[in-house]
C-alpha cells in the first residue's frame, strides 16, 4: 500500500515536471511567412545577427514602421501586400519589394548594410581621411542631398558639394568637423560609425577575397616600399602573373606563410568576420551600393550560393519551408528578367514559432 502510494506520487510529480517543462518553453524563432500568389514561403529571420536590417523588414511588414509613398504621403500601414517580384533570374534570384516594380523605389529612407560583425562606435571630430569623409558623406551629406534632389538650398553645402564633384573625390571634406556639417544642416542626431571584427588569416588562400586581403597586406606595402618593382624574383615574378591576368587569382592556392616567409614579414592578414555568406535560400537586402538599403530584398535560387555578393548585400534570413514556391517563382516566363505575369505577394505575416 505505502509503495503504491508513493509510485503515485512520483508519477504525479513526474506528470508535473512534464506540465510545466512544457509551458516554459517559449517560441524562439522569428519568422516571416510570405504568401505569394504562388504559394507561401517561410523565412527564418537573424534578428540576433541583423537587428536593424530585421527590425525594418518587419516594421514594413506588419505596418509598425512609417514609410512614405512615391508621392510623398506618409505612411502606417502593411508595405509589401500586393508588390510583385519585378527581377527573376533563373539560377540566381527572385527580386522583390518595389512599390514602383521598377527595382527604383523604396520606402522613402535608406539605412546601413549588416554584413559583418562588429560594434557602433561615435561618428564625431575632424575628419581626417577618405575613410570617415565617406562614412560622413553617407550619414549626413547623402540623405540631404536626395532629399532636395541634389541641390541644396543651404549655400556652404552646395559649395561643398560642386568642390565634390570637381574633384570627383570626398577630399573636400578632409579638415572639417562632423560637427561642423551638422550646424550648417541643422542636425542635433548623434551618428554612429560602424567598426568591423577582424579576424586573423592563416593557412590556405582559398578565394579571391582571401587573396585581396593578402596583397592588401602583404604585397602593396612591399611594393610601395619599392616603387612597384621587387627586387625578390619570386615575388616579382607573382606581381607579374596578377597584372597579367588582371585579377588576383595567381594568390589563390598559396598559403599566407609562403608568401610572409617569401615577403620576409611577419606583418598579420585580417579580414572583417563575415556574419552570414549569401548562400542557396537566404534572404538578402538588395542595394545600389553601400548603405542605401530600403524595402528591396532578394532570394537566392542558385544552388551554389552567390559567394561573390559576400559583404555587399546584408543576409538577414533563410528560406525554410517553401524554397520549391521560390524556384516556381524563378522559371516563370519573363521578358528582361521581369516576369509577364505579376507575381505578388499576397501578405507577410510575422511569427514566432
């Protein structure tokens, strides 16, 4: 009696235990489920990895994030319901996410690429280089400018900008302050400038990119040093291969090593950590260069990845129920890559599961 009584009780507790493992378990993955007027696809979005760039998809989505139309009206509503899918490449891409299906529109905004590790730091002071006249140009000049069409209506910035544009170069903002350009745009906003994680290169050069950082590295200060001639046949001899075939492909094969020990340096090869490569099924933002992402994404159909987008395009998410809806969508017939038939999407909805 007093065993069964206390096999009752374990599997009461048991039962329990079972009860409420259960109600903690939360849903953990954000997804978008994308019905389209040929089917549904089902994205696993990186909110953890692209914050910002997730954050916007689903502010676009469900109607949260204020976007402004073509004509200039303001807007608090569901972005993509009834956009097509103006660009269909097969064996490459479906393209969608123009409120003009033209691949030219936009939400009204552009924002930042998240295409690799690392943190925010404060964009102020002088500007001493190209590098932060760059990231200057794009945080305050850029924005300004397509605002009023490319032409200020505020004096100092026009003159800045046609110095610009004679030298064809951001030179002229070398010697100013950030500080400086958001008096005269009347801009309080506190910028922020992105530093990527390096990661430390070694063995095999296994693709150009690895290579770029390599010669970057390794082989401009040596040549620099020896007015572009090296005085290391080997070495001479590799300058000579890559300006021959025009690429950097002679590097790829070697080992950063060999050519540290044929350079004589020890000097390291970094190269920013990628958070995610542009591979079969990812969802990715599309742009028209650095920073200028919007509303336009694309999904990659092409079995072997698009390996050479990797750190052009942010990688936000993954197709992972419905890719056969996205391969329908690339074999449709289409005229310059844009289908005959509009295929929509129907709706976004945003879940967790």
């Amino acid at each position: 009696m007093k065993f069964s009584l206390l096999k009752t009780i374990a599997i009461a507790l048991l039962a329990l235990a079972a009860f409420f493992a259960g109600c903690s378990k939360k849903p953990t993955t954000l997804v978008a489920r994308m019905e389209t007027n040929k089917g549904t696809i089902v994205i696993e979005l990186f909110e953890e990895e692209t914050p910002i760039t997730v954050e916007n998809f689903v502010g676009l989505a469900d109607g949260s994030k204020t976007w402004t139309t073509p004509d200039g009206v303001e807007k608090n509503e569901p972005f993509y319901d009834g956009l097509i899918f103006h660009r269909v490449i097969n064996d490459f891409m479906i393209q969608g996410g123009c409120p003009l299906g033209t691949g030219t529109g936009g939400p009204g905004y552009q924002f930042q690429d998240e295409c690799y590790a690392g943190s925010l730091e404060p964009l102020e002071g002088a500007i001493t280089d190209a590098d932060k006249a760059n990231e200057v140009f794009s945080a305050l000049l850029r924005p300004h400018l397509m605002e009023h069409q490319g032409q200020s209506p505020i004096p100092e910035i026009a003159a800045i900008f046609q110095s610009m544009q004679t030298a064809q170069s951001v030179e002229p903002l070398v010697g100013k302050t950030v500080e400086e350009l958001q008096e005269l745009l009347g801009s309080t906003e506190k910028l922020t400038s992105f530093k990527p994680e390096l990661a430390t290169i070694t063995g095999e050069i296994t693709d150009e990119d690895i290579a770029n950082a390599a010669f970057q590295s390794l082989f401009a200060p040596h040549l620099q040093e020896n007015q572009g001639q090296s005085p290391i046949p080997e070495v001479a001899s590799l300058f000579e291969e890559i300006q021959a075939s025009n690429s950097i492909q002679p590097l790829v094969g070697k080992t950063i090593e060999e050519l540290q020990t044929l350079l004589g340096t020890d000097a390291a090869v970094e190269q920013p950590s990628l958070i995610a490569k542009v591979d079969y099924g990812t969802l990715c933002m599309a742009n028209s260069g650095p920073g200028t992402n919007g509303s336009q994404f694309f999904i990659v159909t092409k079995k072997d990845g698009a390996q050479w987008l990797n750190g052009k395009h942010t990688v936000f998410g993954k197709v992972i129920e419905g890719m056969e809806i996205a391969q329908a969508i690339q074999g449709v017939e289409k005229e310059n890559d844009k289908p005959l038939e509009d295929i929509s999407i129907v709706n976004i909805t945003i879940e967790r599961i």
